[in-house]
C-alpha cells in the first residue's frame, strides 16, 4: 500500500479509509467531518484516499495518519493490507465511489444509498457532517479552522489574486482581475498572483508579482495576507480556514452550497445555476463587475499591522 513515506506500519484491523480523491477546496469542506471522524475512532490509523499532492495540507489538520494517493476514481483500486475496520465515502453518493470502497471488503461501510438519503441542495461542510451524524458521530460543520504551517508567509500582509479555477465557468476573465489588481496596488497594496504549475500563464497575465508556492507555502501565504480575491475555488476556502478577508466571484455554483457562511468574507453572486464543469465563464459570473469586485475589496481588505 503506498502511504506517505513518514507512515508508520499499518494494521488493516485497526484501519478506518476515508475516500475524499478530490481537489483543495473538497479536502477543507470535509475537516469538519474528518475532525469527527478521529475522535470518534481515537485507536485507529485513519488513511485518507486523496491526491498525494493533498498530503501535506492533510496531515496539517490533524485528522489523518496518513494518504493513500488516490487521483479520482479511476485511478484504479485502493490496496490496503487487509480489509479495513471501516471505509467512510466522504467522496460523492455512488454507486462508483462506494464500490470501491466496498473492494476493500471493510467489515463496516458508511455512505449516502446505503446509510441517510442524498440531498441536491446542500451545504458541502453539512453534507459529510449529516453523514456522519446518521452513524452516531456529531460533527461540527463550524470546526474549519486549519493550523498554520510552521514556516513564515513568503509575502506577509500581501493582497493576494487568484485568477484561476479547476472549469471555464468559475474562471472570471483575466483582464478585469487585472484591473482589480491594478488599482489595489494603486491603493498602497502590495498584490501577488498566485497559481499552480499549469496557470502561470494565467497568472503572469494578470500583471503583477507572480508566486508559484507549494501547498503549505500557498497556505502560508493566505493566512497572513490582508485580502485574498479569488473565483470559488479552493485558495476561498483557504481564505476560509484562517478567517482571511475575502472577496469571492460565485457563478455557477450558489455560495449558499459552497460558500463561507461567516467570517471576514465578501460573497458575490448574482443568482441563478449553471454548470460548474463548463469551459466559459457562466453569464452570472460575467455579471460581476470590476467597480464591484473593487468595492468590495476596499470595505473588507484588512489593515496593515502597526509598525
């Protein structure tokens, strides 16, 4: 079984395996109901079934003992040593990801179809917190907040510009987070752009000092920034996690299904649904305008420290 290399030896009788084989913002939805999960099972190693890249914010929760590198649910079959004591889908309702799970022959299994009855409309923190409370463990949905890594910001007190998004349709046009941009540094601010490997260019674009960190710098980073602005994608939930002022640009998804429900957060949406998966940017995103995105900026932007 391909554990981090830090794991000690695993005891499949002793193995809760939790499968999240997700993205960023998917893994900090599921803390809560992960947190729930470790003090309901004290004695047991928990592996999470995860992207590997996901590895060092999820030991950083303090959830897990482990990641078994999992890349979606194609990516083949979870190997375990032996079937685990439990197997928890905090992934989706199935059939796929149950069936996998169900592989592993756990002796128990939770998840939606087979345990609570799946709803559409829904708050992802309080769909996985439901599933757990249908088994007997109360999990908090308001129990996000992540440690801080033990290194420094690279840019402390930084605004910092999220241009990218996993889909088309949560991508706002980079020119206006240019603009954005242009007119926060304007301001005094000092603006980075942050992205993964694939979005440089996506970011360079945006025109101001690019940082390309790793996750735990890119957590870093947010937790001691003084504004991030971002699409909903999972540097908001970041933003999230340390109670980082926001300003997030909803389109196709409602922020009432992945949204901050408090904090130091600015949310805009201009209504409707559409399809989180599309390769252009949703029209309701499209209707966020620059002047708002700007406004909203200067009224939740936090203050520099005192010299």
């Amino acid at each position: 079984m391909a554990l981090a290399r830090d794991a000690p030896p695993m005891r499949s009788h002793a193995l809760v395996l939790v499968l999240r084989a997700l993205g960023l913002g998917d893994l900090l939805t599921a803390v809560p109901a992960l947190r729930a999960l470790r003090r309901a099972r004290p004695a047991h190693r928990v592996v999470l079934a995860a992207p590997a890249a996901l590895a060092p914010l999820a030991r950083l929760t303090g959830t897990v003992d482990a990641v078994l590198p999992q890349a979606g649910l194609d990516d083949g079959a979870l190997r375990t040593d032996g079937p685990p004591a439990l197997a928890v889908n905090l992934h989706g309702r199935g059939p796929e990801s149950t069936a996998l799970l169900r592989a592993t022959r756990p002796r128990e299994l939770w998840a939606f179809g087979s345990g609570p009855h799946w709803r559409d409309v829904e708050h992802e923190v309080d769909r996985w917190c439901r599933l757990l409370g249908h088994y007997g463990v109360a999990a908090d949905p308001a129990e996000l907040a992540l440690p801080r890594p033990d290194r420094p910001s690279p840019v402390p007190g930084a605004v910092v510009v999220h241009p990218g998004a996993s889909a088309g349709s949560r991508r706002w046009p980079v020119h206006r987070f240019a603009a954005v941009a242009a007119a926060l540094a304007a301001d005094g601010h000092r603006v980075v752009v942050t992205g993964g490997p694939s979005e440089r260019e996506l970011a360079a674009a945006v025109g101001a000092e690019v940082l390309t960190p790793d996750l735990l710098g890119l957590a870093a980073l947010v937790a001691d920034a003084a504004l991030v602005v971002c699409g909903d994608t999972g540097v908001a939930h970041l933003a999230t996690a340390y109670r980082t002022p926001s300003v997030l640009l909803f389109g196709p998804v409602p922020p009432v299904e992945w949204g901050p429900r408090s904090g130091p957060h600015a949310v805009l949406w201009k209504g409707g649904r559409g399809d989180p998966h599309g390769t252009e940017p949703d029209p309701a995103l499209l209707a966020v305008t620059v002047d708002e995105v700007l406004a909203a900026a200067r009224r939740t932007v936090r203050a520099p420290a005192a010299p």
